[in-house]
C-alpha cells in the first residue's frame, strides 16, 4: 500500500487535500480524479526526530 499527498485548488489558492492509501499509481490516481484533487507526492519514508527515535520500541500495542 502507497501514501499519496494531493492539493486542491479554490479561488486560486492551493490547499492540501486528502492522503490516498492505494496499491498504485494508477489506483490512486483514479481516486484522485474521483475526489477532485491533484496527486503532488508520493510518501516513500519516515524519519523520527532524535527525541522520539525509539517511539515504535517503547509504544507496542497488545491486542487479544
């Protein structure tokens, strides 16, 4: 599954729109296209601040 940012523009100003979960290019931009926005990024990674580096280590959720 690929995070797609969009934007979105109304009475000529740019605004962000809605993030698209979707397997791929294609998919995603159908979506789009749906929901009248543009595709301008695709997220590929993230990066923690040094402070929160360990965040996924130290938050491990129990589900029973």
């Amino acid at each position: 599954m690929k995070i797609f940012l969009t934007e979105y523009n109304i009475d000529d100003k740019i605004y962000a729109g809605i993030n698209i979960f979707a397997p791929n290019d294609y998919e995603a931009e159908l979506i789009a296209e749906e929901q009248g926005v543009t595709i301008v990024g695709e997220i590929t990674g993230v990066k923690f601040r040094p402070e929160f580096a360990d965040y996924l280590d130290s938050h491990k959720n129990t589900i029973h």
